[in-house]
C-alpha cells in the first residue's frame, strides 16, 4: 500500500504537535528553561507550514506557496534561536529576527512571480 503525500504531511504535522506539547509540557515543570518554549513555538511554525503546504498541495497559487515558506522559515529560524538560547543561556532576538526576513525574502519573492522552482531551491 502506497502512502500519499498528504498522508505524509498529516503524519509530520501530528508528531510535530505531539512534540510542540512534549516541550510545553517539560517548560511547565521548568519554567526558567526558556529554550523549551522557544523550541516549542518552532515546532508549532513548522506544524502550521506542513498544514499550509498541504493545502498548497492540492490547490497551488503563488501567495499561499509564499505564505507556506515565510511560515517555514520563521519555524526554522525559531529553532535556530532556541538551540542558541540553549547553549547560551539568552535568547539572539536580533539575530533571529535578520535571519527570519533575509530567508524569508529570498524564498518568498520568487515564489510570488510564480518561479517555484527557483523558490524551492533558495
């Protein structure tokens, strides 16, 4: 039996979401690990970008692709900043924050001339 894409991406976004409660969960306990809930709100991101993506799937257009990759990329910057929060005791919000538009940009604008392709690889 074969396993369709959205099937695929349904399964990402649930052990996504079992993961993002796992985080809350342990942050609740340990309110002053601040990088769990960084970590958990990436996770989140990148939930809501597997759903996005899906629905993306089955009815392209250029703004939703857009929308999909922002949300992506906001997902993986927020990990980016929680794994430095992690190993520095203090959240790079202004690093976070360039790297969140440079990569968002780069992605997004190719994407919304309908060059997904090109989209996709940046």
């Amino acid at each position: 039996m074969a396993v369709d894409y959205n099937s695929l991406l349904l399964a990402l976004a649930i052990s996504g979401a079992c993961l993002m409660m796992t985080l809350v969960m342990n942050w609740s306990v340990a309110p002053s690990e601040s990088f769990l809930l960084t970590w958990a709100c990436g996770v989140l991101l990148i939930v809501v970008y597997a759903l996005a993506y899906g629905h993306y799937v089955d009815f392209p257009h250029p703004l939703l692709a857009a929308a999909c990759f922002v949300i992506l990329m906001l997902g993986l910057t927020a990990l980016f900043g929680a794994a430095r929060q992690f190993r520095t005791g203090q959240a790079p919000w202004s690093r976070m924050i360039v790297a969140a538009a440079a990569t968002s940009t780069i992605s997004a604008m190719p994407l919304l001339f309908e060059l997904d392709g090109l989209g996709f690889m940046l």
